[in-house]
C-alpha cells in the first residue's frame, strides 16, 4: 500500500501465478468526512493455458461465516457437467473478439444453445428487470448429430480442455418419463433494435438504475431553451415511460422503487397512473 496523495491511498493484489491482478484506488474525504471512493482496476485473467483448469481460488472475506458454503471461490472458465450434458456460461466478449469463448467450450463439448445457428429464446436488450430468465425446450441430439464432422473432431482433440465441475443431476427427463407433448421449442427471428430504439432505451434505464441507486428525489434540469435542454427532458421523459411499462407488468421492485423516490410513506399503495404524472414527481425544471 502506498500513498500518492494526501487523500488517495493505492494498494495492489495478485495471484500467485500473476494470472489476477486487481489495482484499488481508495480516494478518502478530506478530514475523514463526505464519500468514500473505491476504483478497481482489474488485469485480464489469461483463459488459455496449457490446461484451461480453473486453478485460482479467491477467499470469500466479505461473506459472513453464517452464509458461507466454502470458504474459498474459484476464478477463470469452467464447464458445468450433469449426466446428460455439458455446460458453460458466456459473456459480451462473444460480441468483439473474433476468437470467442464459445469456441474453445463447444470443441471441449459444452453444448451451445442457439441450436445450430437458430434461436430458440432471447431475452430483452434493455429492461428495468435485475434478472431475467430466458426458457426453451431443446433437442441435445440434434445438436450432437449436427456436430457429427471429421474437421471438428481432430479440432477437437487438439482443443485445450475446460475443468470440469461434476454436478449430480439431469436436464432432460429418463426415457421412463417421456412426455410425448413435450417438443424443441420454435425458432424466432433474432429481434434487433433500431439505434433511435437504443439511445432511448439504453438511457432511460440507465437513469432509472441510477436514480434508484444513488437514492435521489429526481432529476433538477435547468432550462436553457437549447437543444441539451430539451434532449435531456426527452429521455427522462423516456424512463418515465419505460418505468410505468413495468409497473403496468405488475414488476413488485419498481413499483417499490417508484414509490420510494417520489417520497411516499411505506404504507402507501399510490401507482403513477400515466408517464406525465410520474415524470411530474420526478423531473424538476428551472427556467
């Protein structure tokens, strides 16, 4: 740990291996009172090794004992292994790298799910929603037998291999409890937004995320009569909208966080009934 300013203190951790390497930057108030920033720079974790094993273990200090499983969690790719097939997780590195992560996982077995090119679930680009849960019923044989090729085999074998965590139960059902009504689900058409879609969207939940973060009132925008101005009412406008789209859905957390902002008591069972009465309580303007 060093100090590089009177109010910044640095300090840096890494794996015994130098595989992980994480930089924090602890900026402290001056006099000890205000917010307390921490920055966190982290070093990219090599996936590929001579062996892809997982190999790194982080120690679990900031959960308490009480809700701790194990004492230590394991860092880098993993493939999930039940008895009737393999899994693995994917990132937003498949969208910018051209050698991405489900390459090396589908030559190790783990079986990807848009089906052989074809899309059977997809989720929205832009929700109020913390998680959201994609469900499509797909045929691992057919996946298997469309993999069924000389080329991809000796790639395969040439691949470096995936740790593999042993987890002792099925996705699919035994041949005893076939359901004849069960099927693949169809495919879809990818669904794309329009970049008007996406500037709008993409702002609108940032604001609310922010807004419910931080755990302000709302947003104070002075008017100018510019062209700011005006853009930024619009899309606070805009999370307006989006916020009563998930309130109509019945979304119990922004419906919450709704009534938590706009300084209703605990009790209250007050619903913004349209966006104009929602951004009222939350856009303050100043001319």
């Amino acid at each position: 740990m060093k100090e590089d300013h009177p109010h910044i203190l640095t300090y840096e951790t890494q794996s015994p291996d130098m595989a992980v390497s994480i930089k924090r930057c602890v900026t402290l108030p001056p006099g000890g009172k205000g917010l307390l920033k921490i920055t966190i720079f982290r070093k990219s974790f090599p996936k590929f090794k001579d062996s892809l094993s997982v190999g790194e273990e982080s120690i679990l200090m900031t959960i308490p004992k009480s809700l701790r499983i194990f004492n230590v969690g394991r860092i880098g790719d993993a493939v999930i292994s039940t008895r009737d097939t393999a899994l693995a997780s994917e990132t937003c590195e498949e969208l910018f790298t051209p050698h991405g992560p489900h390459i090396g996982q589908s030559l190790d077995g783990v079986e990807i799910f848009t089906i052989n090119g074809k899309i059977k679930a997809q989720g929205t680009q832009f929700s109020l929603e913390d998680v959201e849960v994609c469900c499509a019923t797909v045929d691992l044989e057919e996946v298997r037998s469309f993999r069924c090729a000389p080329s991809r085999g000796l790639q395969a074998v040439q691949s470096p291999k995936y740790e593999r965590i042993e987890v002792p139960f099925r996705l699919s059902k035994r041949s005893a409890a076939i359901d004849i009504s069960i099927k693949p689900s169809p495919t879809l058409e990818p669904r794309y937004h329009k970049p008007e879609e996406e500037i709008g969207l993409g702002a609108g939940a940032y604001l609310w995320d922010y807004l419910r973060r931080s755990k302000q009132a709302g947003f104070f925008i002075p008017l100018s009569g510019g062209i700011d101005s005006c853009a930024t009412s619009v899309i606070v406008f805009n999370m307006c909208r989006m916020v009563i789209e998930a309130i109509q859905g019945g979304n119990t957390h922004v419906i919450a966080d709704a009534r938590r902002i706009c300084g209703e008591p605990e009790a209250s069972v007050w619903l913004p009934s349209s966006e104009q009465e929602l951004c009222g309580r939350v856009c303050f303007l100043q001319a």
